[in-house]
C-alpha cells in the first residue's frame, strides 16, 4: 500500500477506500496483497498460484464495482483470496481453510460480500445468468460480474449458459480471467483459441494507434467505430465465437496493468448487453517459483519455507506413497498386461498424480478437460467397442456425471470403472470437495459393483478384479498415503465378487466397514480385549455392492450386535444396504450405524473434522462398549 496512507492488509474492513486511491496507490497495495499472501498461505497451505496472478483483477473490480450491492461470482473461487481480503477477512487468514476457520473458497455463510458458493467449476456464468434475471424481474438496479478462468471454459455448463445469455441479450458481464492454465495445461479448441488471441497484437496494435490519433469526435473519428469492426474481421474472422453468440468481445487486456483494467470495467458498465472482457494473466504473478509452474505443483500447496526452494513437492516416507501414486502405478502395471485399457482424466493429471502413466503411455492418457460428464460417456463409448476405460475422478466431482453414469454405463451394462480419488473427509477444501455421497449416489444403480481396498496389495487385487467383471465397476480411495508395494501383475489375484474379508471373528460384536480405517478398528477390537475382555469381530466389506450375504446371515444367526462404520454419507450407505437386506429378508440383527450425518461438513485436518463428528476411533470404543452393556464398562 501507499507508504504516505500506511495501510496495514489486516486492518482492511471493506473495499470502499478503493474509491479514493490512485492508480499508483493501487498498485502498491497489490505489492502488499501479494506478499501477504505468500506470507500467509506458506504458513497455512492454500491455492496460491491463481491468486497471486489475479490480485491487480480483483482490486480493480472492487475499485469499479460496489459490493456487495453488485455481486461478483468466482467460479471455483481458487482465485477469491485477494477478494475476501478486501471484504475484512485478512485477520483470519492464519485460520484458512482450517477446522472452523477462514473457507478456502466464496462462501455467502461466511460473508454478504460471496454472492455465490463457489467450490467446483464453470457454474459462474449460470449462477450469473439467474441472478441477472432476479435483477431484473425485482427492478433492481446492479451490476453482475462472472468471473471465470480460461480452464473452466472447457466445462460445457459454462457454454450452456454462454448460449443462453447471449440469445435474451440479459445485461450482464463475464471477465474471462486468461492465465493459459487451469490445474493442469488446458486442453481442447478454447485453449488454442486462447492462444490465438493472444498473438492478435496486429490487431490489438493498429486499433490503439487510431483510436489515439483519431479520437472519436469528429467525422473520421466516428469512423473508426466502423474500422473497428473491419478491422476485427480482418485479424479475427474465425476467433469470435462469442460475439456470434450474441456477447459483446472486449480484450484480450492486460490483467497487471491497473489503468487498463479499471478503464475496461468502467467501459463494461456502460454497455446495455451481455460483455466479455478478456482479462490475461500471470499465474503465480510475484513469486518466481510459481510463475515457473508447468504442472500444477504451485496451484494448491500444503505449508512450505517461503523462498527456500524452486520446487514445491510433497515429499513422503519413502515407504510410503500417495494413494493416487499407487493407483497409477497399478495403471501402468495393468496396460503393460491389457493393450485395451485406456485412462480419462477430467482435467487432473496433477490432482489424481497421473504423470507415471503420461510418461509410460501418453497416448493412452486421455485429458478432456474439465468436463467429468463427457470423460464418462466417452468411456462408455471406449467400453462398447471392447476398450476397458479408466476414470481418475475425484468423488466430489463425479457427482457432476451423475445422469452419465446412470444412462451411459449402467443401463447398458458397460464395463466402464470409475477410480474415485478422494473418497471420505478430504480435509481442507471443506463441503464443496469432501467425498462422502459417491456411495450414496452409485448404491442404486443397475449394474454397478462399489469396492473399496483397505491396503496396497488389495488395491492393485480390485484394478485385476474390476476388468474381469462383466459391467461398470467404482474403486473408491481417500486421500493420504498408503505403503509402497510394487505392482507385480503376476501376484495380483482376482476377489470374488461380493466376498468380504473377516479380520478378526468376535462373539460380542462385530464391527463392519471398509477401507484404511481398518487397521484402526483391529488395534482397537485388540485393546478391547485386553482392557475388557471383549471379542470383537472385525470385517472388511471390501465388496460395498453387493453385499456378502453369507457373511451378513452368520452374523444374523449368532444373534451378535452389529456395527457399521463408514466415512461416507449415512443416508444410502452401507450401512443403510445392511440394515435394508436384513429387513428384506426379515432376519432379526441388532445394527447401528456410525457415518456421516445429513449435513454440510466443513473444512478441517481430517481427524479433528472426524472428532467433530462424533467418527474418531476413540468414538467407535465408547460405541462399542454402549452396545455391548454396562458389564464391561
């Protein structure tokens, strides 16, 4: 900031000082707002490369526009950390993303100033869209501001919206924030029609200069307005899709330059139609590291030593790697051994660790960009010709292909596998990520079988097993690391389908889940005996659909409480298909169910979230020993 005014970022209540400041101001309070940034995020982990290339952006939308009367839409919202500190929310940023803390994404709960939740991509133009048409069926009088990155613009809701705003000619502007990269490199046509823009300085150049020797007062100046059109068509016949889609095309602008962004948001106001303004940006502007970022590895970070090191990775125990590590790995073993097997990403080669297998078969590894409905019904088109596809997928973004994966690959019974990263409490991203209704949402489905492994050797048993069932298939696995195990295909061995693991038998009660949290439950069913006495049974319900039902009817006739732990949405979930295939069958069983309650849950380090949740392990003990009677107690 000024040193005259000697603004400290912490102090900032609201953007209305803006108003007042000169461009010079401006621009050294963007200096102090990417310094506390990088101060900040290197201590609590964050999204750091998007935000520092849209600091000068943001301040000079708050400049021009009066929030929260006009509302700002950040699509993702990996870009809205300069906009929350700005809204009187820097003197928390030591809680971001944090148990109870600062939101790491626009949130409207957290304050008037987020016009829109903003967790997952390319919903800000529709949500702008809505909000136009509330202005203007109230008679209100705002503006409505999309901001949308370059790598949300190969999400097709955004072209839906495009398409329909453009057609009603609703008064609305969309900044089109250009930084050449989303997570990982931008795919598709709209990326190279980016790039195209981008290299109009003919265009760009020619226009400026008789725009400034012309001006538009007189009769020849009034002509430009008309050579402006020629000379667009000239050097940009083929790259104005949306113009022709009804938009006014404004850009592409420099996005440091503060005069030049405040003078095009002033410009956008003015104009009584639908506008883009295209914005171009430096990701990880400020920060040498980041702006060197090819991969993705500076676009969300966990805490590092500021300025130690041109690399930002995170480094395991070697005896362990990543879960998305090991998946990959199991993916490269098995296309070594099945020439038809073929991997999809929806944009997350960084995210779900696919660089292994990009270097392995580069022309197997499929990026569509973000657009999780098109990956999966193109894998269900792979999957009809004999391909066996494999969708790396997050679980909170799966819920995006929801009608594909019911119409595309269930119906027909394809033999599409969805690998679902991220399954149970993801941590930090909080409610818009955490992966808890995948089960919920795929249980009902015709045809689909649902698995989960507990460890490494049993993960690269379900990528054998999953290409020898004769339909789709869902691999669910969490966040963290898992042991190192080299994937030998030679030892990998096929799981009968629906046949759970029994751990550990037990006459007092049997416990029942999936997954890592496993080996939490035999330590503790072990304490259980030596401080108690008791004889828990431990079961791995590896199959989550369908059920063991043999297991389930031993369970029933030894007349044994049953518990069943998820981390995962209790509604529709495992335990749910217990307690429903017991009732169907009209055995008598003794089942409670411990998982995810029916609401949002919030962003956190993984075991103090689950501990708000009543889910620890210690949770599970005090569980047990109310079920089992004050006998043990």
């Amino acid at each position: 900031m000024s040193t005259e005014k000697k603004f400290n970022v912490k102090e900032i209540e609201n953007p209305d000082f803006l108003k007042d400041l000169s461009t010079k101001e401006l621009n050294e309070l963007c200096s102090d707002i990417r310094q506390f940034l990088l101060e900040s995020v290197s201590k609590t982990g964050g999204h750091l490369s998007s935000n520092l290339g849209a600091v000068e952006l943001t301040v000079a939308m708050h400049k021009v526009f009066n929030s929260p009367t006009d509302k700002l839409i950040w699509d993702v919202g990996h870009q809205a950390y300069t906009h929350k500190i700005l809204t009187g929310r820097a003197h928390r940023f030591d809680t971001l993303r944090q148990f109870k803390g600062l939101s790491g994404f626009p949130d409207p709960s957290e304050s008037e100033h987020d016009a829109f939740i903003s967790g997952h991509s390319s919903t800000s133009i529709s949500a702008a869209v809505g909000m136009a048409y509330a202005r203007d069926y109230n008679e209100d009088d705002y503006e409505v501001v999309s901001v949308i990155g370059d790598g949300s613009l190969t999400g097709g809701l955004a072209y839906e919206a495009l398409n329909h705003i453009g057609n009603v000619k609703k008064k609305l502007i969309v900044i089109l924030n250009d930084n050449e990269m989303s997570i990982s490199p931008n795919v598709g046509f709209m990326s190279t029609l980016f790039t195209t823009f981008r290299r109009q300085d003919a265009y760009v150049n020619t226009e400026r200069q008789l725009r400034k020797a012309l001006g538009t007062e007189n009769f020849i100046g009034r002509a430009i307005v008309r050579m402006k059109a020629n000379l667009k068509q000239m050097f940009l016949s083929e790259l104005q899709p949306y113009e022709a889609m009804g938009f006014k095309y404004f850009g592409p602008i420099n996005g440091h330059n503060m005069n030049d962004l405040v003078r095009s948001l002033e410009y956008a106001k003015k104009v009584d139609k639908p506008i883009i303004i295209h914005v171009k940006t430096m990701k990880g502007k400020g920060y040498v590291p980041a702006e060197k970022d090819t991969d993705g590895s500076w676009h969300g970070v966990t805490p590092f030593e500021l300025n130690a090191s041109d690399d930002h990775t995170e480094i395991a125990e070697e005896t362990q790697v990543s879960w998305s590590k090991h998946i990959c790995s199991g993916l490269v073993e098995l296309t070594n051994n099945n020439n038809r097997v073929a991997v999809i990403t929806p944009a997350m080669i960084h995210g779900s660790v696919l660089y292994e297998y990009l270097a392995a078969y580069p022309e197997r590894l499929i990026d569509v960009g973000i657009a999780e409905a098109h990956a999966v019904t193109m894998a269900a088109g792979m999957a009809s010709r004999g391909m066996k596809p494999f969708v790396s997928i997050y679980s909170s973004f799966l819920q995006r292909a929801y009608d594909q994966i019911q119409h595309d690959v269930c119906l027909p019974n394809l033999n599409v596998v969805l690998g679902i990263d991220r399954a149970g409490i993801t941590g930090a991203d909080g409610k818009t990520h955490q992966g808890i209704y995948d089960i919920a949402m795929l249980r009902p489905f015709p045809n689909m079988t649902i698995m989960m492994p507990r460890n490494a050797d049993e993960a690269f048993n379900m990528l054998h097993t999953a290409y020898r069932i004769n339909g789709p298939v869902a691999i669910r696995y969490p966040r963290g690391n898992v042991e190192k195990v080299c994937p030998k295909y030679a030892e990998w061995q096929e799981i009968p389908v629906g046949k759970w693991d029994i751990l550990k038998n037990g006459d007092d009660l049997v416990v029942i889940s999936v997954g890592p949290v496993l080996d939490d439950l035999l330590k503790l069913a072990d304490d259980l005996a030596q401080e108690k006495g008791l004889n828990i049974g431990v079961v791995n319900a590896r199959y989550i659909k369908p059920l063991d039902v043999e297991v389930l009817n031993r369970i029933a006739a030894a007349d044994v409480p049953v518990l069943v732990y998820e981390e995962a949405s209790l509604i529709s979930g495992l335990g749910s298909a217990v307690i429903e295939y017991y009732n169907q069958t009209n055995k008598q069983a003794n089942v409670t169910r411990m998982g995810v309650p029916d609401k949002a849950i919030g962003h956190g380090d993984v075991p103090t979230v689950l501990d708000s949740l009543a889910l620890s392990v210690n949770d599970v003990k005090k569980k047990i020993l109310q079920l089992v009677g004050e006998g043990h107690e």
